[in-house]
C-alpha cells in the first residue's frame, strides 16, 4: 500500500488517492490560514475592550457606562467564535499531520473537528431561524 492512501478499519474501505490528499492537504492549508486569521480577529476585538477600560480609568468611571455589559458581551462574542476558529485549526493541522505521516487516529480526529465546527454553526442557524420566525409572528400578532 503506498504511503499516500489511507484505509479504514472495516471491511469497505476508502481509498485516499493522490488527488483527494492533494485536495485535502491544500484544504488544510486554507483552513489554518483562516484559522489564524480568525485567531488575530479575535485578539482586535479585545482592542475596544481595553481602550474603553483605559478610557473609564482616565475619566474616574471604571465601574460606570455600561462598561462590564460591553465586556460580558465582548466575552460572549470571543468565546463563540474561539471555538468554530478552534475546531478549523485543530482540523487543518489534524488533517495534515495525519496524511503526512500516515497516521488513522490524526486524520480521523481532524475529520472529527471538521464534524463538530459543521454541527455548531448548523445548531447556529437553527436557533437565528427559529428566531426570525418567533419574531416575524410576533410582529404579525401585535399588528
């Protein structure tokens, strides 16, 4: 068996050609570039929280102005999106690592990644959706 193909442990098996590792390998590499981009995103996002702390500590109202709202928020935001940036990471090294090396359990965890990122936003836009329905009927019954 060449280096480039990857079996799974049951009787049916998946043959990973050369042209389907390039396409994953160049996929990885497009998920960790995004990835990282995600990754500096979240750290510029911080930037409003820290100036508008510096900005409440010169003006003497730290615990004022809806400043630990805006922070609570920011958290929420971060951690929402840390981890679909987190699940494309770990599935873009996972993968390469994996077909580079040969190595089942990596490719299989990367996919695992790429499943659990899939799930979270399909569970995001499930929830937006019923959301707008909720208030599209809510506009209509208070009309």
């Amino acid at each position: 068996m060449e280096n480039s193909e990857i079996n799974s442990q049951s009787n049916d098996s998946i043959l990973i050609n050369d042209e389907i590792r390039e396409y994953l390998l160049e996929t990885a590499k497009w998920g960790k570039f995004l990835a990282i981009l995600g990754f500096i995103g979240l750290g510029l996002m911080e930037i409003p929280i820290i100036a508008r702390f510096f900005l409440n500590v010169y003006t003497g109202n730290v615990y004022g102005s809806g400043y630990f709202k805006f922070l609570g928020v920011n958290i929420l935001l971060v951690l929402f999106y840390f981890y679909q940036i987190n699940c494309l990471y770990k599935f873009s090294v996972e993968i390469n690592k994996g077909l580079n090396s040969n190595d089942q359990e990596l490719f299989t965890s990367g996919f695992k990644n790429l499943k659990s990122l899939f799930k979270f936003q399909g569970i995001v836009i499930i929830v937006s959706i019923s959301f707008c329905i909720l208030m599209f009927l809510f506009i209509i019954a208070n009309k």
